[in-house]
C-alpha cells in the first residue's frame, strides 16, 4: 500500500487527465474539425495540420518572452499559459505539475531557487494571481445503458452519447405494450421494429433472435412486430422513407440537398446512439446495440431490477482534463463558425488582394473563454446544453491539509435545494472508494464528498491495447456471434467505453476470498487519520477532528515568500507525538498543523464541560494559539500602444542629500512601502482603537511603531526661551521631529494625567 501510494499520490488522476488532454485529446479535437469550407466558393476551405501546447512563458514587450514560474505569476498576477496552432498562436493556462509545466523532473534544490516547496501537489492552475482547482464532478456515465423507471412506474432505457463530433441522447420508451425509439431530431416516436428495419435487419425472425428466443421474450416483443406489419413496412428502403418523414428539418444554407432517404440513413448513422461507430453504412453493431437495450428493458419488466442512479458503477467522475476538453471543443467549433462567417461575407466581394484567413483570427477568443470559465467557475456551454457553476473554487490554504482535502473533493451536480435522501446517503458501493466522515454539514451534506486515502481515478487512454489484451484473454468479436447466441446465459457481453465490442464464455470457476484485516488508509481520507486513538471511535469526535486539521498549520516552505490575498500562519505549530502511517506518508510532520492543548481540570458539582474548551490567560498571552493574519495589496501595472509600460521602481532621491525626498520617504529600495508605514493620519475611530491596544497590550512597541514610527511626522521647532521645568535649565531642549499622531496621544495622555517622558541618546554615544 505504501508502495501504491508513492507512487500514485492524491492529485496523479487531476495530472494525468491533463497531460492527456494536452498531448492527445487536443489534436483528436482538432482532427475532428480540421476543415473549414465556404458556402460562397466551394474550392475555398481551410484545414489545420497540428496543434500542440508548448511551455509556459509570459510576455515581456513585444513578440518579446521568457519563461516564467509559478512564483513569479502568483506574485505578479500573470497567466501561466501556452498554446499553438502553426498559423496562430493562442492561450490557455497550465496546470502546475504537468508534462509542460516548468517544476517537473525538478529536484528540491531547484524548487528552492524556484521559490516553491517540494510537498506542494500540484494539480491546480493559476489564472489571475490566483490559485484555482477544478474540482472533481460526480455525474451518470455516459455511453451506458441506464434502465430506469419513470414516475407512471413504466421501465425504458436511455443513452447519452458523447464523442468529439457529437453528444445526443437516446431513449427506448414503452407505451401500451409496444417499444419506441425517441430522439429530439424526429418528431414522434419511432417503432423500434421500423429501426431495426431501417437499418438493414428485415427479417422479424432475426430481429427475435438477436432480442432474445425465450417465452417471455418473445411475448414481450410481439405487439411491435405487429405495429410494424399495419404500418406496411417490411423492406429498409420503406422504413428509411418512414423514418425520413419524421425527421425535423433544419435550415440549411448551401450544399446539395438530400431525400429523405438519405437523411433518414445519415439520421441512423450518425446521430443516434453517435457513440456506436458504423462504417460505410453498415449497421450491424448499432443493430445489435439496439436489441441489447431492448432485452434489457423486457428483463427489467418481468423481475422489476431497474438500475439505481446512486450505484456508484453507473456514475462517472470527471477530472480537469475531461472539463477543459468540453470548454476546448465548445471554443474551437465558435472559432471556426466565425471564420466560416467571414469567409462567406468577404470572398463574394471583389478584392485586389488574395483573401487572407489568418488575418481574421482573434487570438483572444479562445484564451479570455478558458481564463473566464477557470475565474468564474461557471461552464456554460450551450451546444452541449451544459450550464454548471462552481466547478473550480480557490485553492485553500490555510493548511497543508486543507490544500491536499481541496484535491480530492468530489462535487455532484444535484440541486443542493432538493430534499432527497438518496444522493446524499452513503452507498455500499462507495466502500474504499469515498471516505464516510470528510462532507460538509447543511445542505451540501452528502453532495460534496472526499476521495478515500488510496482511490486511484483511471485517465483517458488509447482503446487499441485494451482491445489487443481482451483478445489474448479469449474474447471473441461480437460480429462473429449469430443472434440467438448473443442471449445464452453463459455468454457474457463485453462493453468498452460504452461501445459493445464483444463476447465471451467464461472457463474459470468462482472463488470466495476474505480479507480478515482491511488497512484503514484504504477507507479514510487523510484528515481523519491524522490522530487515531485506538478503541475510541465516535462519530462527533471524528468529524471534530477532520474539520480542525483542515484549518490550522502550515501551508508549505515557501509561505513567507508567497503573496497571497488573505494567509493565516500559525505561530507555533507542533506534531502529534503518535505517528500513523498516514502522517509518514504525507509528510505531515515536514508541515505540521494545530497545537496540543494539555487542561487539568476538577469536577465540580457533577457538570459536564466534556464539550467545554478551557484556555488559560496565561498562555493566551505567551503564544498559544496565536495566529499571523498576512494580506496583499495588488498594483496594476498596464503596457501602452506607445510601447511603454509602467514598472515598480524605488524612491527618488534628492539630488544633494542623496536620500529619498520627503514624497518617498517611507518605500523601500524595491518601491514598496516599509512594514508598519501608513500613508494617512489617525482619524477618530483609529485614536479610539489605539487606546484601546495601548491599554490593552504590546505598550512598548505600538509606542515605537505606530505613533513614533508610521504616521506623518511634524516638527515642533525650539528656541532657548523654553526651560525644562524637571532641570532648570534650556541646555537640553532639543527639536523633535514627530508623527502628528505621536503629538495627539501625548496631549491626550497628559490630559488623564499621564505624562510620557522620552529619554533621548546623543547621536555619539
């Protein structure tokens, strides 16, 4: 286990995923919309060759990069990007950690010339000077038979259909006894008789066969067998002319026109059940597909096992690569729609020049669509139909904890208003794979979820050596099978990636095996196995437990170099005493959080103070608990037309004395403002605050800091007419130069009686 856990780590899946999008699925996208044609000239189109991601860089002046780190964008609010077409040169962020991320194969050395902590996970972008995560959605599995009931009690099937060139939605219904095909390009529901006909299978006897030759069956099945005989449909050119006549029509601006015939095939081909393959318009696997759903429908009927949306099989979690290769596809098709629309207004004319596409591509359309769904959270992609807020959140870091939990979150997509019972209750199908304790409480509870401690998420990956490998186990083409073999009981259909490649009959015999012992890092999640006290397992002090690691401690090496917008440090943080295994494995000890509390405390009465919490004053006052609050103030700094931008220089100094004027006195040499300086003077409230400290604690350095130090100075001028009045004499009366607020308070103060004495040193001594 440890093993697999090195070697995978938490946040491998969220990399993975997007190595893969980079460096395989972009160029499947751009392959599956490589040509640009033109309504106006059909010998004028426009084909990309390759498309790749290159490493991150930022832009310096003109035509003018660098590479750059991670450091430097979030202290600078850069984007961390890179992304070429050979024609064009485009944006798009890059997550930290990947294959074209300058911190891989980097050793700790270099992470610290880097300004960056070697425990840092990675799998997060960072777009805006911010660190933004996308989260792990949790929603149905697409290109899978779903067998469900509706709210009449009446069983149908349902497939949503996802590749790169389309996604639809495809429903088997029953009505009256009799199947139906639905689709949201026909008009009315379809037969499913008249389907199987349209698509080469005109035998009723073979459609049987491949549905399935029991009873039950059969029966089953007959009434739509009997529709399809009235409707006088026995070939598959009637069934395509039927099909044709229910088809919606979309306006459709040039191109040949087709019969009906043919749309209806093109209908069958590509847009229903899209995910099922057909080449050169044969139709045997989309065939065989459809009887699998309808068998499967006739089953459900008979023994009532409709399938649950809850079970965790039919649920799939969508990674950051899968999310950016939806927004990428949704981008890149309005990309090439506009150039279509330019190309069909600007050809027609007559020009002197030789039209030039690449001059009309907008660089920016592409990267402010990325960088807005990263900032925002929101995928709104209205050719899918997809409209989800929150899918990324700021990274939390107000621990190293906290930033490893916000990696391994998973959200649903349900309505966190509805009350249902269902989604948010735990599966038995979740076992090992979600920890039962890490969820938030309210309406969320349930809904957001954890990864456990050694959940691995398999990636995208190329479908030949699975295929090569299912053979050499002794699968067998599902296209070599005869219809009636397809429903024996011991032969098992093999679906990969939700497309029915084939069948098997199985020569091994069944085992039962018990795991007698079961490590707990394979259930929990990190933060509740931090500290795990033996024979004491309470519910309430778990979860105590888990939500007090994720806000208390450290966040990494490099935390007084980061500038982050709002970062709690704690002051002194301290390790348990008793080690776990999972406090080896996550380096907890390298970045520690919270701090033991010891109270001895004497009953009284018999009250109960079990969830009572005692601090003492004492050690209040010497650091217990105590907390440094950091915020940033952000600078913009803009690049003109002119060729000139802005840049954060020092003070001016003055040309005799050689020291900053009286304007810059409080920047530094890098021109930014000395710890503790403030640019204004005390206003009414911030006298009341002061007191209130002044009284309270730290007396003798908020005199040396705030009064004496940050505030505008003012010079009280003095003559030999003024006597100190404690030595008869004017010989040590000397001109002072104090804040203006350092004057306010000795009045104040000298109005309650309190006088303040300063004993000044000479500058020799």
């Amino acid at each position: 286990a440890r093993f697999l856990f090195l070697l995978f780590g938490l946040v491998k899946q969220h990399i993975d995923s997007f190595n893969y999008f980079i460096n395989v699925e972009i160029k499947k996208i751009m392959k599956a919309n490589e040509k640009v044609t033109s309504d106006a000239d059909p010998m004028w189109y426009l084909k990309y060759l390759n498309i790749y991601v290159g490493t991150p860089d930022v832009e310096e002046s003109f035509n003018v990069t660098r590479p750059v780190s991670p450091h430097e964008v979030l202290m600078f609010a850069f984007f961390i990007f890179s992304f070429n077409l050979p024609a064009c040169s485009l944006l798009m962020p890059i997550m930290l950690r990947s294959s074209n991320c300058v911190l891989t194969g980097k050793t700790p050395a270099e992470f610290a010339k880097l300004n960056e902590c070697p425990l840092d996970p990675g799998g997060y972008f960072i777009v805006k000077g911010v660190e933004k995560v996308i989260l792990i959605q949790e929603q149905l599995s697409k290109n899978r038979i779903i067998v469900e009931a509706d709210r009449k009690g009446t069983v149908g099937a349902s497939v949503t259909s996802s590749t790169h060139e389309k996604k639809s939605r495809t429903n088997l219904v029953v009505k009256q006894g009799r199947f139906y095909l639905r689709h949201n390009t026909l008009s009315e529901d379809i037969p499913i008789a008249i389907i199987f006909k349209a698509m080469g299978v005109e035998s009723d006897q073979e459609i049987v066969q491949m549905i399935g030759t029991e009873e039950h069956v059969m029966a089953a099945f007959a009434p739509s067998l009997e529709e399809c005989q009235k409707a006088q449909i026995f070939t598959q050119m009637q069934a395509l002319k039927y099909i044709g006549n229910k088809v919606r029509r979309q306006r459709m601006w040039g191109g040949p026109k087709k019969t009906k015939m043919e749309e209806a095939r093109e209908l069958l081909a590509s847009t229903i059940l899209t995910h099922v393959l057909v080449k050169e318009f044969n139709f045997r696997a989309k065939c065989i597909y459809t009887a699998v759903m309808v068998r499967r429908v006739i089953l459900a009927q008979g023994e009532n096992k409709v399938d649950d949306r809850d079970y965790y099989g039919n649920k799939r979690l969508e990674l950051a690569g899968q999310l950016l290769s939806l927004l990428f596809e949704d981008l890149f098709k309005k990309f090439n729609s506009e150039l279509k629309k330019i190309a069909d207004q600007v050809i027609p004319k007559q020009r002197a020049a030789q039209f030039d596409v690449v001059k009309h591509m907008r660089q920016d359309q592409i990267t402010n669509g990325m960088v807005n769904a990263i900032s925002t959270g929101n995928w709104s992609l209205k050719r899918f139909k997809m409209d989800r807020q929150g899918v990324t959140q700021v990274l939390s870091r107000l621990s190293y904890i906290s930033a490893l939990g916000m990696m391994t979150r998973i959200s649903s997509q349900f309505e966190k208003t509805r009350k249902v019972s269902g989604p948010r209750s735990l599966q038995p199908s979740q076992w090992g794979m979600l920890c039962p304790s890490d969820t938030p409480e309210g309406e969320a509870c349930g809904l957001v979820k954890n990864l456990a401690l050694m959940t691995h998420i398999t990636t995208d990956m190329e479908d030949g050596p699975i295929i090569k490998l299912a053979s050499n186990l002794g699968v067998e083409d599902v296209n070599l099978l005869c219809g009636e073999e397809l429903s024996y009981p011991n032969v098992f259909l093999v679906f990969l990636n939700g497309i029915l490649l084939y069948g098997f009959s199985p020569f091994f015999h069944e085992e039962f095996v018990l795991l007698d012992k079961i490590p707990q890092f394979v259930v929990w999640f990190i933060c509740t196995l931090i500290i795990f006290l033996a024979k004491i397992f309470l519910g309430d002090t778990l979860m105590f437990r888990l939500f007090f690691f994720l806000h208390t401690g450290t966040i990494g090496y490099n935390q007084r170099n980061r500038i982050d917008t709002l970062m709690y440090l704690l002051a002194y943080p301290q390790k348990p005493m008793v080690k776990t295994k999972t406090i080896e494995l996550i380096d907890f000890e390298k970045l520690p959080a919270g701090q033991n509390a010891t109270v001895a405390v004497m009953s009284y009465s018999g009250y109960d103070i079990e969830d009572a919490l005692v601090l003492n004053k004492a050690s209040l006052d010497r650091g217990f608990g105590r907390c440094l609050v950091y915020k940033n103030a952000k600078c913009t700094l803009k690049r003109y037309t002119n060729q000139t931008f802005d840049k954060v220089m020092g003070p001016m100094l003055d040309a005799a004395t050689r020291k900053p004027i009286w304007r810059h006195e409080i920047l530094d040499a890098d021109g930014i403002c000395s710890p503790g300086m403030s640019n204004c003077m005390f206003s009414c409230g911030q006298m009341l605050l002061m007191y209130a400290m002044i009284w309270g604690y730290f007396i003798s350095f908020l005199l040396l800091n705030r009064p004496l130090i940050s505030f505008f100075p003012a010079r009280i001028s003095t003559t030999g007419l003024y006597v100190c009045h404690y030595c008869k004499s004017s010989c040590h009366v000397s001109s002072l130069r104090i804040p203006y607020a350092c004057k306010l308070l000795f009045q104040e103060l000298q109005s309650m009686n309190i006088i303040p004495r300063l004993k000044l040193a000479k500058y020799n001594e």
